[in-house]
C-alpha cells in the first residue's frame, strides 16, 4: 500500500525550507550505490529520491528520469555520478524547478559528445574490451543492445578503488550491466548551459580520469571540489559529497 505520494513527499521537503535532492546512478550499479548519501541527507532533513537509472540508452534513461522529475514539486538538486551524469545533463533541460546539478566523478557532455568518446586514451576502460568487459550475449562484435558487465579484474584494479576487498567482491557481483549503445550515445543539449553546476573531482578516479573531469567542469562552469578518491567517491566518501550537495542545496534562493 502507497502510503505517500511522490508530490506529497515533495512537499515534504518544500515545507522543510530544503529542495528535494534527486541521486543518478551509473553504469555497473544500482541506486543503493548511494546509500551513505542518503542516510546523512535524510538525517539533515531533506526529502531525498534515488532513482533506478534503466541504463539502456542515453536519450531514453534521461527521458525516464525527466518523468521522474515531473512528478516533483518544489526546487530539485540533480546529482549524478559516472554515466548518471550524463543522464542529468540531457534530463533537466527545460525544467526550471531543477536549481542545481551536482556532478560526482561523472560525465558532463556537450551536444553531440558520449561517455565513451569523453573518458579518453587513459581511462582503464580505454583499453581492448575483451579484457576489460563481459558481453552479454557473448556474440562479437556487439551490437548497440549488447550488455556488458564489467570483469572482475578491471572492478578491482581500477572501478571500485578505495573500497575493500570484500565490497568491490559484492560490487562485481551485484552489478547492473549498461548496454554499448547508451554508453556511446551523443548526447542532446546539455543542461549545465543554463542551470548552475557544482562538479566533485575524484583525483585518483581511473574511470574518468581527473584532467578529463576539469576539462568537463570548467567547461560548465562548475564549483568544482576535489577529494582524494577514486571513481566510486559517493561509496569511499560520502560525507564530503553531502557536503557538496548541500553547498549547491544552499546556493539555491
């Protein structure tokens, strides 16, 4: 049984004086990536939705979260981490109640730029994809629909570092595949031309690697913060991304 509705839950949060802070995940994971995230935001009284991000295709993930969004009432931070940012990016475009985009390690791309063309030459995922990723189905060359998975060798030698060894072992093993085709998808207009950013830069991030995050965070002309962690900050570190969230929660008038 619904016991309350996403708009009464909204207003929830509109009546606390704060905005409704909206979590995208990436690839090779799930919304309880931001678990942490969501305990402290919760316990400093905002109203906090972590959405399951489908990671089937760029423009159709953005368009799911643009549903979600629409449902909201009220001011909404939009945060993203990995891929989730790139979803954000084209998510957001048009709705003026999104105030604020937070970007976590993550994907901020231009018009027409993917998530795959931006990591670059010295990503660890830029390297022969059979020894990086596990296709499903295993047919090659994959297809636009091809799922693939990350192997467990490139989870524990470069996705999941900070973590230990026994949660990057859950990681590999509860991971959510992204399909090929929503990881070199372009992206449409990106919303960080018109909505202030905030962009928390991973200095020992493999994924994306950090100059990669500068250039994407200077372009947008975020408020850019960096910690000394890798590309799964939001799980190493989550106190300093509350805080970050928050500094873009409280810019908001």
């Amino acid at each position: 049984m619904v016991s309350l509705s996403s708009a009464e839950s909204a207003a929830q949060g509109s009546r606390s004086g704060k905005p409704t802070v909206v979590l995208v995940h990436g690839a090779w994971a799930d919304a309880s990536s931001w678990n942490d995230v969501i305990e402290k935001l919760q316990d400093e009284g905002y109203t906090v939705r972590a959405v399951a991000n489908p990671l089937r295709s760029l423009s159709g993930d953005a368009a799911y979260v643009k549903a979600i969004l629409e449902t909201l009432t009220g001011p909404i931070v939009l945060v993203g981490h990995s891929y989730g940012g790139a979803v954000i990016s084209n998510a957001a475009t048009g709705n003026p109640n999104v105030k604020a985009l937070v970007y976590v390690d993550a994907f901020a791309p231009d018009t027409g730029e993917s998530a795959t063309a931006l990591a670059g030459p010295d990503s660890a995922l830029s390297a022969d994809p059979t020894t990086i990723f596990d296709f499903v189905p295993a047919t090659l060359p994959p297809t636009a629909d091809t799922d693939i998975y990350l192997k467990r060798s490139t989870v524990f030698a470069s996705f999941a570092n900070g973590l230990s060894s026994d949660d990057k072992a859950i990681l590999t093993a509860s991971q959510r595949p992204a399909t090929v085709g929503a990881l070199n998808e372009p992206s449409g207009t990106p919303a960080w031309r018109t909505i202030p950013s905030w962009y928390l830069l991973g200095t020992e991030d493999k994924i994306i690697p950090p100059s990669v995050q500068r250039f994407m965070a200077e372009r947008a002309g975020s408020t850019i913060t960096e910690f000394d962690e890798g590309h799964v900050g939001l799980m190493t570190d989550p106190k300093t991304v509350v805080r970050v969230i928050e500094q873009a929660a409280k810019s908001i008038r």
